[in-house]
C-alpha cells in the first residue's frame, strides 16, 4: 500500500471545465428563469439590467448549456451506462438512508450518480429543445396547443432536474467530504477512491504499475 | 374595480361597411399593411400586429339552402380568466379597472407566451420591435369616459359598450327579439368575456371562434402546478438533504486501506 500515492486524479481538467460551465450556465438560467417566472422576483430582472435583458441573458446562456449538455454526453455516457450491480445498489439506496451490508463494488460512478446523469440528459434535453423552439420559432409557425406544451414542458422539466440538483450538490459537497476536490483540483484521496469507486481504483493502479 | 365594462358585438346589426375597422387604425395610428386580393372583401386576410380588428367576411348556406353572408367582427374578448395576462412573465399585459386587459408596451420583452396561451388567437407579435400588440378597448379613451373609437365609428348600432350587467341584459333581450338560433357568445367561459358577441347562427359555424373556448389546460398547469413547484421542489429537496445532514450525518471514507496514512 505505502508504494501507493496518497492522492489520486480522477478527472482531467476537460472535465472539470465541461463540468462547470455546465454548472454555470445552468445556474444563470435558473436564477434568470426565476426572474421570469415569479414577478414577485423582479428584482432578479432589475438587477440584470430589465427584463429584456434578463430573457436574452437566459437565451445565450441556455445556448452554452445546451453545448455543454451534448458534450457531456460525449464525455459521460459510457461512464454513466448501466450495468446489473446497480440495481443492487439501488435497492439498498446506496447505504445513504439506512445501514447496509455487502453494497456491490462500484466502478467509476455509484448507479445513484448515473441516475443523476441520464437525469440531467433528459431534462436537459427537454429545456434545450424547448427553448430552442420558443426562442426562435415558436408559436409563430406551429400550431398554438404545440407551442403550449413547448412552455409546460420546459417548466416541469426544470422542476425535476432543479430538485435532483440540489440533491447533486449536496452529495458533492457536505454530503460526502472529500469529494468536492474532484471537481476543483480533480484529485482525491486514495481512500475516498477505495470507498467510492474501487473497482476503478484497482484499474487505474493497474495501469499505473504498467507504465 | 371601478366598473367593468362590456362591449357588446351585435352581428345581426352588422353591414360589414368596416369603419371600425378604419377607426382602430385611425386612433391607434397603426399603419396599413400592403395587403393582396384573394377574392374576398376580407381585408386583410388576418389579424395582424397592426390590426387589431377584423371584419370576417363569411359565406354561409343556411338549412333553408340559402347563401347569406356572415359578418363578424374578430378581435381581443378581455376575458375576465385571461390567458395572456397568465402567461405573460413581465406583467406587460394586465386588467385595468374595467375588466379589460391592456398592455403596457414598454414592459413587453416579446417572449410570445401569450401568443401561445390565447384560446382566441389573438395577440400578434411585431417582428421590427419585438413587441406584441392587441386591442385594449381604447384604453386611455375609456378612462376619459369615451366609447372605444370602433364604437364610435359605428353607424348602424351593432356595436355599443355600457355597464357590464346592462348589456348582458340588451344581449339577451336581442337575442330573445332575434329567435331561431341566435345566442349570446361571451358571458359562459373564461369568467365572462368583456366583449360579447349576440351571434345570429351557432358558435361553430363562425370561422375562427372557437366554441368552448377555455385557458388552456398546458397553460393551467403550467403556471398553477409547475411554476410553484420549482420553488417546493427545491426548498423539499434542500430540506431534505439538510435533515439527511443533522441524523445521518456525512458520508464517511473508510479508513480501513488507508496504510497509515
């Protein structure tokens, strides 16, 4: 073990980069949403520079979520795919809410993290479609009972993805300590590897030793 | 609520001469759109950013096998449950005092929400100055105790607008005079209409007019099930996680292969 570093990267600055702009852009456009969604919130559009500025704002910024969520799915999706243990790590909800024994070994992402991804896949899908149709072509050439389910859709995707966000920051940060550091310096301790994704660990150790 | 007002839409009364067409543009000063013959007296074809008021010229053979027009004036209804105002995100559009729904321009971002929500497919999008614009029922002539310059214009007294509970009661009264299958359009949806149409034929044989009109059930659900949900679903989750937090505590590392370090 001692020929072991103490910490070990897990993710490469692409990654992170990805990570928070997607983190940034999806942010700003809750936070400006918000603003138009809740006139009680005027404030939101008043310190934004109005509400028109507010809608362009919540425009371009939707623009560099929606890139940035197919280039996660470029990056992600094969880390993210399914496979049988999850299930079993399903049901046993990860040990977060109950003490459990013998929870399979997770490779790189736990299934709860993976949930979270296709999650965000979805719904982000739906926003950015949606957006996409309002912004620019909606309701002026469809017919008005589509470009009405354009505005619902968009609107119950968010209420979705904005609750597993927060569940997502939580268990990035207070939740789990030691894990935000992935996303920041993107190295993490060697234990925290052997908690969270050990069968990845043992690979990377794998290929370390080979070069 | 001063007193609401309604416009009442007489069609029986109506020789489509279109002088309230003419008076809308005229006191709106909204310019003319160069339009095409299309082998109707209807002029322009539709409702447009900058005609907020429209004769539909309709041809209509009735169950005697006669062919008789049908005019019917189209524009804004001011609906008590109005779509548009539901929808819009800036309060851009809004009741005034007499039931109406008005918009302030400057307040318009050009979203077209309310494009989308109208059950009457009314408000229309200006492309140049990204606003959208209606009929707000002469507005700023109503608070000056003026009729609506449409009204006005009238000459045979198809249109005329008084207290809301006054002319409910003419439109009943004409339509009993009138008989057969004429009815009063306006009064039994969207929490009664501020114009109201005594209508000579039924709603569905008019083009255009829907005959159960309602805020749609997207737009319902939309703003009364979504929009408050995004904030108890955000502040359920945060809850949540807190209170995983205080009982459960973090989630520890296990320090079993740490090696001493």
């Amino acid at each position: 073990m001692s020929s072991h570093e103490a910490v070990v990267r897990i993710t490469d600055a692409e990654e992170r980069i990805v990570h928070w702009l997607l983190a940034a852009s999806c942010l700003f456009c809750l936070f400006t949403g918000l603003g138009l969604q809740f006139q009680a919130w005027d404030i939101i559009p008043t310190i934004l520079g109005g509400y028109y500025a507010s809608k362009l704002m919540h425009i371009y910024s939707g623009v560099v979520f929606t890139g940035m969520l197919a280039y996660s799915f470029y990056m992600w999706s094969r880390d993210c795919s399914f496979e049988d243990a999850d299930l079993q790590w399903v049901l046993k909800a990860g040990g977060y809410l109950w003490p459990v024994k013998d929870l399979p070994p997770v490779y790189k992402y736990n299934a709860g993290q993976k949930a979270f991804f296709w999650i965000l896949i979805v719904c982000g899908v739906v926003i950015s479609a949606t957006g996409l149709f309002m912004w620019l072509w909606n309701p002026l050439v469809v017919p008005a009972i589509i470009a009405r389910l354009a505005y619902m859709a968009h609107a119950g995707a968010v209420v979705l993805l904005g609750a597993f966000i927060v569940v997502h920051m939580y268990l990035g940060t207070i939740g789990n300590p030691g894990t935000a550091s992935a996303m920041i310096t993107g190295l993490v301790s060697r234990a925290w590897c052997q908690t969270h994704c050990p069968r990845w660990l043992a690979d990377h150790e794998k290929k370390e030793a080979q070069q | 609520m001063k007193q609401e007002f309604v416009k009442l839409i007489d069609v029986s009364r109506c020789t489509a001469c279109r002088g309230c067409q003419v008076a809308c543009k005229q006191w709106n000063e909204m310019p003319a759109s160069r339009t095409r013959q299309h082998g109707t007296y209807q002029n322009p074809q539709d409702l447009q950013w900058n005609t907020w008021t429209l004769i539909r010229f309709q041809e209509h053979v009735d169950k005697s096998g006669t062919l008789r027009w049908l005019f019917r004036k189209d524009g804004c209804m001011h609906c008590t449950n109005a779509a548009c105002v539901k929808s819009c995100p800036t309060g851009a559009l809004y009741y005034t005092e007499f039931g109406t729904v008005a918009i302030n321009k400057e307040a318009c971002i050009g979203c077209k929400a309310c494009v989308a929500a109208c059950p009457f497919d009314i408000p229309r999008y200006n492309e140049a100055d990204e606003k959208i614009y209606k009929c707000d029922l002469c507005y700023t002539r109503l608070q000056e105790g003026q009729k609506p310059s449409c009204v006005l214009s009238c000459p045979t007294g198809a249109l005329s607008i008084g207290k809301k509970e006054v002319m409910i009661e003419k439109a009943y009264a004409r339509v009993k005079e009138l008989g057969g299958d004429a009815n009063v359009y306006g009064d039994k949806f969207v929490g009664s209409t501020h114009v109201i149409y005594v209508l000579t034929e039924k709603p569905e044989v008019y083009d255009e007019l829907p005959s159960h009109p309602a805020v749609p059930f997207s737009i319902i659900l939309w703003k009364n099930l979504f929009k408050p949900f995004t904030l108890i679903g955000l502040g359920a989750v945060a809850g949540l996680a807190g209170l995983h937090y205080l009982i459960k505590g973090p989630h520890k590392v296990h320090e079993k292969n740490e090696g001493g370090e």
